[in-house]
C-alpha cells in the first residue's frame, strides 16, 4: 500500500507545532508495518540546507494565468529509509510567513493543486504509483476537491485534523486561480457567502474519510457548544451525507520515540531513564536554574505557542500563586506579540522565580522538559497535545487541562493531574496540591515512574492508520 502523507511542517527539517512531529514520525512507524509512506511539503528557504534534497525533476501547474515550474526534491526523514519530497518553486512556496489571509490560502491552493499534479508526474515516471493521499490540516484540504474533480477516477483522499480552529478562510476567488468551473464548484455555495471559501470546511466535505487526532477531541468537535462556529455546519452536513459509519474518527498522536529519548538526548547535560532518573534530573535541572540564575526550587513550565488556545492568560493570572509558594516558574514559546508582551512583563515583575523565553527554541525545549518538575497546560481546547507525552517521557508531571487529548492521554493523580477547564480556581488548587504531592516522596516517585514508562510511541496508532487505509482503497 503506498500512502503519500502531506501537510504545511515536517520535522525536523521545519517544524512549527504538533503537526511537524506527527508528519516527521507517523510516516515512519507506518513503514515498519510495511506501508510505503512518503510525504511531501512545500519547499522553503529556511529548510533546503537541512532537508540537502537531491533534485530528481520538474514539472509544471497552471495556476491562474502561470504556468508555474515546480522543482522536485528528493530526501530521507533522519535514520530512516522513509522519503521526502519538497516542492519547490521560488515566487509562491518559497516563504511560509506571507501576510495577509488571501495570499497564504492561495498559496496552499497552489500547493495543493502541485501536489494533485506530483502524484500524476510520479505516476508517468514510473517513480511511484498513490494508492491514497492523507491530507492534514487546511494548508491541503483543497487536494479532496481538486483530486474529485481533476482526476479520473480520483484517488482516495483521508484529510486528518489537527486543529479545528485554523480554517483557512477567504475569497473564493482562489477557486479561478485552480480554475475551476462554475458547476464543478456549486456544491461550494452554502451557508457562508459566496465570495468566501472555507477551506477546512471544503476538506470535510469533500475527503473520502476524515480523521482528529484524538478520541476525545473527535467527540467534542461533534457538540455544537464544543466547535468553532463556522466549521459546525460542514461537521454535521457530512454527517448527514455519509451517515453513522462514516463518522469522523479520532486516532491519538504519538511521539517520535528516538527524538525523545532521555536516555540518549544529546541535548541534555546528563541523560537518564527511569531507572536513574532522580539522579539525571536533579543534574539537568541543576544546570538549566544556573544558566537561568534561579534559585533550585520546585520549577513549573509552559512550552508551546503564545496562542489564545493555550490558556498562558490563566498562567498569567496564577503566577503570583507560585512565587507564593516558593517555586519557579519558566516560560517558553512565541507567537501572538500581545501575549509574549504579557509574559515577558510577568516575568520582569517576579525577577526571582519567573523567567520567559520569548522564541521558538528546540534546544532549550529538550532542556526545559527535562529539567522540570510540573509542566502546566491550562489550554482552552487541545485537539491532542504532544507536549504532556515528550514531558511524561522526560519525568516531568502535567498538570492539565480536562480537555480533547489532554483527557486521553493522562490519567489523574496516577501520572498527571487534570482541572476542570478554563477553571482558574480549579488550577490554583491543582498547583498547590502538586506541591503538596511532590512533598510526600514515595507517591510523587510512582507518578513519575509512571508517567516515564507510559507508552506514548506510534505503534498503536499507526496499526489503526493502517486500517483506516485499507478501509479506503
Ligand atoms: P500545537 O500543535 O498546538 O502547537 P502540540 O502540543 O501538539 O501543540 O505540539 C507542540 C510541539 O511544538 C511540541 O513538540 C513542542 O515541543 C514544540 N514547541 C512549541 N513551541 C515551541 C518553542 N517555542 N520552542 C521549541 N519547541 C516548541
């Protein structure tokens, strides 16, 4: 079965959240289960000296009046056999930072029309034969509607979602650039005017199967009160359309098992594993508080984007409970410039016990996971989240909201804590029972241990991909 895997980030040669791991390692679990995985993502700048593709060709898109040349590169996911295309082509894929919400939607629109014409070109080449394409996410949600009305007969489509919230939404005019005609397109006018398109929502309706990235998550987004407000209405037409058994699945995210690996991070300033991990972290964490002058204190941590999803406003609102209590508190991650303000300026007001580094930083990341004792996650919602799995596996403790993965992943005072959601009384109470817990030695050692021998890597998740495949084809 050859399964060609797309989307917008592939760790580790350009990764911007969850969906940069879960594209760098799924592919690879698959493999090992014999299916013929490959993936393709756009070429950018800011990845060709990493990913050091082999350009094996060229073929050419009709977008709008263009004829567009794409390059195609050829590489390897690390330590892997696994393939990697990128698609090149300077004046539209080249940068992934464009402004302006109609110049990114036409930039995935064209990405995703090359990706429909790459499957032919490999396929005339004698390269490779798709037997399915997996989308994710809006940046490739156009592919089920290019592919049904395109391609004859169309290649199965399975578009996954890893967060509902980002759409894709703007003009329709896009749909000329693909060139698309009037009555291949009707289906498109429904409850949102006409001049808009809905990309996201276009991929649900059109995909031969949809998947989430969470079995919680997957029922939530099915209650009105859950989703985003837009997005319900495609929701629940395909429900109407396909039925009961066609019903969006929700399959868990796992972790690239080798990338995170405490036992063999080279990042890190000692390793460890579950059998010596008091030792290994007492010394990590000792390093990092020293490069961050802090005092050796129980230390909280936030890492991930600055995004109004990821709750870091009640983060704001507790760290004075923290300091109060004596612990540390470290901030990573960018993003939304009014929140990254919002840390930075809490983390000046408490000099002796908060810090926040405002950037995306792999390095620090590794240290920060592993140098912790809680790891706080107050998101609104979390489709999946990989953070409390990498920070599970580095002995850290989540404390969570109950929501989407978050809820599947972590089992309550056993190897986490959960709070009801957007709770700020429940999660200041959490805080200061952790504390209490971390005291009484012999119950925090088995939620840690716990928590390190937890399974969190694809294989299971890759066995249901697989059959989820050979349902489609
Ligand atoms: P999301 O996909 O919503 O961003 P996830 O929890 O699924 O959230 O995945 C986030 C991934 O991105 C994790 O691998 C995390 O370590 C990484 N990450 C997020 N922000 C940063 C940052 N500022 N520096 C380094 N890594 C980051």
């Amino acid at each position: 079965m050859n399964v060609l895997i797309t989307g917008y980030e592939v760790s580790p040669f350009f990764k911007r959240g969850g969906l940069g791991d879960v594209m760098g390692s799924l592919p690879k679990a698959l493999k090992k289960i014999n299916v013929d995985c490959r993936v393709v993502v756009p070429c950018y700048v800011e990845m060709q000296e990493k990913a050091n593709g082999k350009r094996i060709g060229e073929f050419h898109v009709h977008f709008g009046d263009k004829e567009e040349e794409i390059g195609v590169y050829k590489s390897h996911l690390p330590d892997s056999d696994c393939v990697v295309y990128f698609l090149s082509n300077r004046p539209i894929l080249s940068h992934i930072n464009l402004r302006g919400r109609n110049k990114k939607i036409d930039q995935f629109a064209f990405f995703s029309l090359a990706v429909v014409r790459f499957i032919a070109w490999l396929n005339s080449n004698k390269q490779w034969e798709v037997d399915l394409v997996h989308c994710n996410d809006w940046h490739t949600a156009l592919i089920p509607l290019i592919m049904k009305n395109k391609i004859k007969p169309p290649i199965p489509t399975l578009l996954t979602i890893h967060n509902l919230s980002y759409q894709g939404f703007g003009s329709r005019k896009v749909l000329d650039l693909l060139h698309f005609k009037n009555e291949e397109t009707k289906e498109l006018k429904r409850e949102i005017s006409a001049k808009e398109i809905d990309i996201l929502g276009e991929g649900i309706l059109h995909a031969t199967k949809v998947s989430t990235v969470s079995p919680n998550y997957a029922l939530e987004i099915m209650k009105e009160e859950h989703c985003h407000k837009e997005i319900y209405t495609y929701l629940r037409k395909r429900e109407a359309v396909f039925g009961e058994k066609d019903k969006i699945i929700g399959i868990l995210n796992g972790i690239d098992y080798d990338a995170w690996n405490p036992a063999k991070d080279e990042l890190l300033f000692h390793k460890f594993d579950v059998n010596n991990w008091e030792v290994g972290k007492k010394a990590v964490k000792g390093n990092l508080l020293k490069f961050f002058s802090l005092k050796p204190k129980p230390t909280f941590c936030f890492i991930g984007r600055m995004a109004v999803q990821k709750g870091i406003e009640m983060l704001i609102k507790v760290t004075k409970t923290i300091v109060q209590l004596d612990a540390n508190l470290i901030f990573l991650g960018s993003g939304d410039p009014n929140i990254e303000k919002s840390v930075k300026r809490i983390a000046q007001k408490y000099p002796d016990n908060v810090r926040a580094e405002v950037a995306y930083n792999e390095e620090l990341s590794h240290k920060l996971y592993a140098a912790s004792d809680f790891i706080l996650i107050p998101s609104h919602f979390e489709p999946c989240g990989l953070i409390q799995m990498v920070a599970m596996r580095y002995g850290t403790i989540p404390i969570a909201a109950k929501t989407g993965g978050l809820k599947d992943s972590i089992v309550n005072e056993k190897d986490g804590f959960l709070f009801e959601k957007d709770k700020l009384t429940r999660l200041r109470r959490t805080i200061k029972h952790t504390l209490s817990v971390k005291k009484d030695n012999d119950r925090y050692k088995k939620m840690v241990q716990r928590a390190m021998r937890k399974d969190f890597s694809w294989d299971k998740s890759a066995v249901l991909y697989k059959k989820l495949y050979e349902e489609m084809i």
